[in-house]
C-alpha cells in the first residue's frame, strides 16, 4: 500500500514513523516532487495489529530470530531480551 | 524510496522463512482435538518419545502458545532457548529430541502468556500475534535435519487453520478424544473441520480410556461413555488405540521423566508405540485422495 500525490501522481515516499502517546502512531509521507506531506494517524488497536501481524513500517529491518515474540512478550527471561542482542547476529534468508 | 506497507512482500518473505526452515524436516504432523483436556500434550511428548526410540529424529513445537506445557513433560522445563548467530537453539530432551516452545522464553513457569499492546479490543490483535508466534518458531528456529516434526496444537480448530496456511506440506493429523459424549462432539467438528481444510487423518487416539485396578489389573471406566472406534468409522478413519490411563503417566509428566523407558512394558507404553507405528506406516504411505 502506498500513497499517490494528488498534484503530480507520484508516489509518495515514507518519511518516517513515530509512536506519540498513548500508542497512537503518526507516519509521516512526502511528494518527492513537490515536497507536499500527509501524516497518517493510526489508533493503538491498528498500530498493534499491524505490527502483531510482523509487518514493519517503512518496509524491511534486519530480521532478528523470534524478534516480535521477544520484543512482545511480557515476563521474557532477561538474557532473551532483544536489548541483548548483537547487531552481527542478524542475519539473510538462507536455504 | 521506502515503501510504508509493503505488506505482501513482507508476507511472503515470512513464509518464505517458514519454508526455508522447515525444508530439512521430512514430514510435519499435528497432533490435534477439538477439546481442551484429553491429554493432547501428554500423547505429544510420549508419542515423540515412542517415534525416537523407533529411529527417528524428532522436534516438537509447542504451538499452544496460551498453555504451553511440553517442555516441562520432557524434563527441559528448566532450560532456555539460546540464540546464536541468528538462529535459535532448541534445547534437547531424551533421545535429542528438540523442542520449542513459548514457556522456554518466561521467566518461570507460573508466568502467564500476556503481551505488550493495548488492553482496549486485544481481541483483535491478538489472534495474530499467536499465529506470528507459531510462525516465528517455525522459521527461526534451528531444526537441523529431522525426520519429524510434531506440531502439538492447542484445544479448537483456529490454529488448525493458521498451521495449514504456515505448512502447506502438513503430512497428516492424530486427533486426540477421550470416552465421553462431549468429547465426541467436540472432536467430530474438529475432523469436519480437518477435512474441510484437506488435511489428512493420519487415526483416531483414545487417551484416558479406563483405568486398569492395580491390584487385579480389571479394567475401570474413567468416563460413563463415549465410543471412538465409532467415531473414526463415522468419519473413515482409522482408529489407532487406546491409551489407559496411569497414575505413573502423570506422574512422569509432572517430573520430565521419559515414561516410556521407566514403565516400557506398561499397556500405555504400548498404545504410543503403536501410534508411532500407525504414524511410521502413514508416512511410507501416503493417502489415497479422498481419505
């Protein structure tokens, strides 16, 4: 899914995401041609099926082993944590 | 440019995961019931343990996310899941069977399965946060070559549903009831179900049939009715065995001690054996279309 500018047709580029309070999430969009910006707004429950369905904003990070279930889970064993985790360990698809 | 909701192709790069993963397992079978409490768990674990003796090279995944339990019935209850290079590592249990479940995550035990998100409308996240994390654990999980993975499903036919979408290739089903009449209602919608989904039976297993006098060893019905075999006729599928109960049964699964090496000659031990067989066969046969 992506935004088209209602001036140029263009599709519009994902700027960024950010959560403001109380888990609302405002994700910000921008014409690459004539610089016109929209923020989408989404409510805590959408913001929270979204990312329980794995889906990241603003398209792929670096996959971490079990990084949802770890970074979702209440009551996770501390050494599990995804704060622990080495950058290096992330790593590609493979066979 | 970023796309913002590249949903389809972050789906399919998951599933893709999932298929990668699951590529050095031979076969993956559910074991599944309609109904909570028939000793689901207790016939996955023992039935693992059955199917390693035999020769085989066994996961489980614990895939009730809700009320995991097998990993303390395989005496690894204790241990964590390790995370090396990207992967994550299974503990062992008897026989190196691996095993993954959610319990290895927490804390401690008595640690309830609760998420981070808003409370208001969870329900309508949080069915898809217990299918990611069946989906989490199928792909990132570091099987190794098995002949076999158990997938033991939690009571309802949801995640039947989720695991089918998750693992195509799913060999087959042993459906779990036990002699009561509410049983077998409950489990017959869940083979209609199963059937609906095309997911072949692999049979029918009676748990916690009778309960056999450890005086005289006189048979004792534990449940006022409830008849299986006519089940598994009803719907053509094969009816497997019954597995009486045992006080020792629960008792090894309260401890993580392998019941069937420590009581191998008991008529239970050899109901999972038989399972094994019947799921052995099945698998060097595959199903005529239709069944």
């Amino acid at each position: 899914m992506k935004y088209e500018c209602g001036s140029c047709k263009d599709p519009m580029a994902f700027q960024g995401a950010e959560e403001a309070t109380g888990g609302v999430l405002r994700i910000a969009f921008r014409c690459p041609n004539c610089g016109l910006q929209i923020f989408l707004i989404a409510n805590p429950q959408e913001a929270q099926l979204v990312k329980s369905m794995g889906i990241t904003l603003g398209g792929r990070e670096g996959h971490r082993p079990l990084g949802l279930v770890r970074s979702t889970l209440k009551g996770i064993r501390e050494e599990l944590s995804p704060s622990r985790d080495d950058p290096a360990g992330e790593d590609e698809l493979e066979e | 440019m970023g796309i913002a909701f590249d949903v389809v192709s972050q789906v399919s790069e998951q599933r893709e995961r999932v298929r990668a993963s699951l590529s050095r397992i031979k076969h993956k079978v559910a074991i599944m019931s309609g109904k909570g409490g028939v000793g689901k768990s207790v016939v996955t674990a023992n039935l693992a343990l059955a199917l390693a003796h035999k020769g085989f090279s066994v996961g489980i995944l614990d895939a009730d996310v809700d009320g995991p339990s097998i990993p303390r019935m395989l005496g690894v209850g204790g241990q964590r899941l390790d995370i090396e290079a990207g992967r994550v590592i299974p503990p062992a249990a008897t026989f190196n069977i691996k095993v993954a479940s959610v319990a290895l995550l927490l804390s401690d035990e008595e640690t309830a399965v609760t998420w981070e998100g808003p409370n208001q409308s969870a329900f309508a996240w949080r069915g898809a946060m217990e299918m990611s994390t069946i989906r989490e654990f199928l792909a990132d999980v570091q099987w190794g070559d098995r002949d076999l993975l158990l997938i033991d499903l939690p009571p309802g036919t949801a995640q039947l549903h989720n695991l089918v979408e998750l693992v195509p290739e799913l060999a087959g089903a042993i459906v779990v009831t036990i002699p009561s009449q509410v049983a077998k209602a409950t489990v017959k919608r869940s083979i209609d179900f199963a059937g609906k989904l095309g997911v072949p039976l692999i049979g029918l297993v009676k748990n916690m049939d009778g309960f056999l006098c450890p005086q005289c060893a006189t048979p004792i019905d534990l449940f006022p009715s409830g008849d299986a075999r006519e089940i598994a006729a009803d719907y053509g599928l094969p009816f497997v065995t019954s597995v009486p109960f045992d006080p020792s049964l629960a008792s090894c699964s309260d401890r993580g001690s392998p019941y069937l090496l420590l009581f191998g000659d008991s008529p239970a031990a050899e109901a999972f054996r038989s399972i094994a067989g019947r799921i052995a066969d099945f698998l060097e046969q595959p199903p005529s279309p239709g069944f």
